[in-house]
C-alpha cells in the first residue's frame, strides 16, 4: 500500500502480448519473457517536493533513476492535465504504475461504503484515462476500529463474495482499455496467498482485473519469512501473466515476546531481492517495481540506491 494520503495515518499490450499472456493464464504459469523489455525492471517510487509541470515531473523521476511513478495528483475531470501527464510520461519513458484509492469498500457504515465504491469506480477511470497500469485497493476490512484492520470474517467465504462483487462492479461501470483494478495482498485479510488470489481472479472474471504484488504483505509467520523465498516463486509460478505493478519493500524481525515484523528499507531485512528482481525482469508486461512506506526522503534514496546496485549483480537491468 502507498501511504501518499490516507493510508498509513494512505498500455497498451500488443496482440501477441496479449495471446501469450492468454495461453500462461490457460496453463496456470508465468510467461516467458520476450521483446526488448524482458530482463529489465523499471523502478519507481515517489519525487519529493514534486514540480507541478508534467514535463519536469517526468524529468524528476528520470534523475532518480525512476522510470515508474505514483500517478500525480489530477482530478478526473482535468481533462487537459490528464492529456499533458500522459504525454510527458510517456515522451520520457516514464510508466505510471498505479492510481492508490486506499479506502474500505467494506465499511460497515452503508453511506460510507457507497462514497468508497465511488472513490475507486473514478480511480479506475483516472487510471485508465492517464495510461496508468492499474487502480490498487486493498479488498477492504470487517474491522469497525481501523479502516485496514484485522478481523475474524476478513478471511471468510462473506468476505471473499464482497470482494468479487465490489471488483465486478468498478470494472463493469469503467469497462477499462488499458488500466486494471487490482487489490493489494494483505497478511489478515484476503487475498493472503497466491491461491487466494488466482481463486478471486477465476471468481471475478474480468479482464479487467490484474494482480498488485506485494510480497512483503503476504509474509504472516516465521514459516513465511525464513522460506520467502519459496512464497515468491510460488507468487510469480501462480501469477506472473496478470502481475500489473508491484511495491518493494523489506522486512525485520523486531524481537519480542511474540511475532512481530517491521517494514524496512530493501536490503535491511530478510526479503530475498534477488529472486524478487529476476523473476519480475522476466514478465514481457514489465510491471512497475515501486518503493514504498519509507519514512522519508533519504531512506527512499537509499532504498533504491541498493536495488539499483543489486540489479546488475544478478543479471537485471533498470530501464
């Protein structure tokens, strides 16, 4: 999740692209990578003290080394801006990868849940009308104390069959041709596991509806964390063909009394990089890599000063 606003206190594919991606998901496997993209990852993450003109904007993310961006702040109906972003973006090579509309579609208030289902239908819309990747939220939560929390029925069939309704219904109202609607992996709530997820993509039955990994979301127990290795494989294995946009991120074990995981910049943890960048370099799509939840401006430097210097030590270009 990308805590830009509320959440933490917040392509076009050419038609063989688009066969072949058809015939992995029939088959249940990751498509091989082809194309000039294959062996490449773009990294991204958010510019600080961002200039509101698109062309330095998409300049910004270039000099720190970004080629994926959080889409920039723009309203729906600025039809202009929406047009200038993209063309910019795109001018220099810069892949917006995800439109963040962190809300709970599962609000227990019935008014609130309405303005959420709203909120994402229009984030669908931005992301598909400004070239984004996808729209990401996570399914929602049960929990009546925190928007995101945990919850008994998070992980329950009621909960699972509000979720594929609530994605059928944005994407039926956008009908997207280019972004998907995507939720985020969450550790306490579905999807929680590669099977979760490839059951809710089967349950939905969109085309529109793709895959935000996140595998430091996934990571719940010792068994995950000492063998995510193993979790990510099984992540790309199951799901590499709908993969759309992916965060990077790390995590410690802060010892105690019981379990308990702190999220921490790349390479300060115990999440396997390597593995992570080598199966994602070899997606045709080339989802966008985005650093996220650091706590400022120099960690986020740091974090992708150690992924770009770990990329070419395991084969993966940036680009």
């Amino acid at each position: 999740m990308n805590n830009d606003l509320t959440r933490r206190g917040f392509m076009k594919q050419s038609l063989a692209l688009a066969a072949a991606a058809g015939l992995a998901r029939a088959e249940g496997q990751a498509t091989q990578p082809t194309g000039a993209g294959a062996g490449s990852v773009r990294l991204g993450g958010p510019v600080f003290n961002a200039p509101q003109d698109p062309e330095e904007l998409a300049l910004a993310h270039r000099k720190l080394g970004y080629r994926g961006a959080y889409c920039p702040h723009v309203d729906l109906n600025d039809k202009e801006r929406i047009r200038d972003i993209e063309r910019a973006f795109k001018k220099h090579d810069v892949v917006i990868a995800e439109v963040g509309r962190w809300v709970n579609l599962l609000d227990a208030d019935p008014a609130k849940r309405a303005a959420h289902l709203k909120a994402v239908t229009e984030g669908l819309a931005l992301a598909d009308a400004i070239g984004a990747r996808c729209c990401v939220d996570i399914a929602g939560s049960f929990s009546t104390k925190e928007w995101f929390g945990p919850h008994p029925d998070n992980l329950s069939e009621r909960f699972f069959d509000a979720a594929v309704e609530n994605a059928r219904k944005i994407i039926d109202a956008v009908k997207p041709r280019r972004a998907k609607f995507c939720y985020e992996m969450m550790g306490w709530a579905l999807p929680d596991s590669p099977d979760a997820y490839l059951k809710m993509i089967k349950a939905i039955d969109r085309e529109g509806f793709g895959v935000h990994l996140d595998p430091a979301n996934l990571v719940n127990s010792p068994r995950r964390l000492y063998r995510n290795t193993t979790l990510l494989n099984r992540c790309f294995d199951k799901l590499g063909p709908y993969i759309t946009s992916c965060h990077a991120k790390d995590l410690a074990w802060k010892v105690e009394m019981n379990v308990h995981f702190v999220e921490v910049a790349p390479g300060d943890g115990e999440m396997d990089f390597t593995t992570y960048l080598q199966r994602l370099a070899k997606l045709p799509q080339q989802p966008p890599l985005m650093i996220e939840h650091m706590p400022d401006e120099a960690t986020y430097r740091k974090a992708a000063r150690y992924l770009l210097e770990l990329g070419p030590k395991v084969g993966v270009r940036f680009e």
